[in-house]
C-alpha cells in the first residue's frame, strides 16, 4: 500500500522507523479554461507523488492531498475556491507537527500549483523552526525546462496550455473535454514589462481574466499525448532523482 491513508494506526507505528519519508501532494481547486477539471493542479502532484512511490517500492508512502490552493488570480472563473496564504501555510505547518510527533524524519512536499509557491516556501521556514523534519519543495515543472523548451511549440505557456494539456491526456485523459480545447484571445496588458510570459517582467496584483478570455495562458490546440509523455516522463525520472538524492542526504 502507497498511500498514508489506506493503513492503520498500528501499521503506521510499524513502518515509522522503516519509512524513508513521505510525500504530501499539494495542488488547486481553480479554473482550468474549458477543457481541464477545477482539480488539475491537483492531479497532477497526486499522481506523480504516487508513481514516485511505487518506483521506490514502499520507503515512501503518499500523504492525503491538500485539493486547495492560493488562487485568488482565478477567481473571476466560476467554480474557483482559494485559500488565504496563512490557511494553506497553517495547514501544511499542522500536517509536518503532526508528522514530526509521529517520529517521521523527512517530508517531499510535491507542488502542482504556482500560485502556492510562495506560501509553501514560508511554511518550509516554520517547518524548519517548529520542528525537527527534514523538508523539500519540489515544483516538478521547474526541473524539466529545458525539456519544455525542446518539445514545447508555443512560446507563451502557462495555464491550460499546451503544457498543461498534454500532461492531462496522459494522467486524466476521461476528464479531458476534447471538443472544448480552444485557443484563447491573449490580452497584452497595457503596462510595459507586465506580461506575464515577458522574460524580463514586472510583478502585479494581476487578475487571469485581464490576459486571456477561456482561462488559458497559452494555446492548447497545440497540445498533443506525445507531446505530454515526453514531458512527462522527464517530469517522473528528475523528480525520482531528487528524491532519491534527498531521502540519502
């Protein structure tokens, strides 16, 4: 069994002292344009933390995932929930006291939102502070950007884009609408260096709504499973490595 959720308290006690580490999967529940599910932020961590798992045989197990994230930018999309960056930061601080109580060691916090990224680097400094685990952020997109580079059409990607798409029909192709991937109006905003895909950019209090009509940032007509596998793959086999370099360090 993978997953923390799936044992008893009397096999947890067992296992403690032979579990390398565990994994808590964190994503979204927001807008994903037309075509991709609210959860996909979320789909996406909870998968690949559960194929890390399996690769490794039972030294790590799969923590229950956080299916919410800080997505006020989404808002103006129906069916968009967000937390304030101090409830997930409370949350993923709880889980880590928790599990530090327990006698666990390390804990992977695998990312699937970008919108967390801040938040989740505050709660790895309590963390640090409050407790006596060892912790890693991982957000897997960012070990494979060459590989985006490579296989990548579109220069603008971000949200439900080619990106994003192509990851979905590989992890969740039911949940894919095909016939509703459409190719978004993307807005220049008026400000200069405040594009989002500008590589020498600004930071603003920006709304999605403000770039592009479908919820898209980025064209996901583009999208393809051969396209995804690749990316996926490589998001898999890096992912492995860092963990496996973290749980020896």
């Amino acid at each position: 069994m993978l997953e923390w959720k799936d044992h008893t308290w009397f096999e947890i006690s067992e296992k403690i002292n032979k579990i390398k580490a565990v994994i808590l999967p964190v994503g979204s529940c927001e807008q994903h344009s037309l075509h991709l599910p609210l959860g996909m932020d979320t789909y996406s961590s909870y998968t690949l933390s559960l194929e890390i798992a399996k690769r490794l045989n039972g030294d790590i197990l799969v923590l229950p995932p956080i299916w919410y994230g800080i997505s006020p930018h989404h808002m103006n999309f129906k069916g968009t929930i967000t937390l304030a960056p101090n409830t997930l930061l409370s949350i993923v601080r709880d889980i880590a006291i928790s599990l530090d109580k327990h006698g666990l060691q390390k804990l992977i916090i695998i990312n699937g939102h970008g919108g967390n990224i801040p938040t989740l680097n505050l709660a790895l400094r309590e963390i640090r502070e409050r407790t006596k685990l060892d912790t890693v952020l991982i957000n897997p997109w960012e070990l494979i950007s060459d590989v985006i580079k490579d296989v990548l059409e579109s220069e603008i990607w971000g949200h439900a884009c080619e990106f994003e798409t192509s990851i979905a029909l590989v992890i969740i192709p039911d949940k894919v609408r095909r016939e509703k991937i459409t190719k978004p109006m993307m807005r220049e905003p008026k400000m200069k260096y405040a594009a989002l895909w500008s590589p020498i950019k600004i930071s603003t209090a920006w709304n999605t709504d403000e770039f592009t009509n479908t919820g898209s940032i980025g064209d996901p007509t583009k999208a393809s499973k051969k396209k995804g596998e690749k990316l996926w793959d490589a998001m898999v086999e890096r992912t492995l490595d860092v963990v496996k370099s973290f749980i020896k360090s």
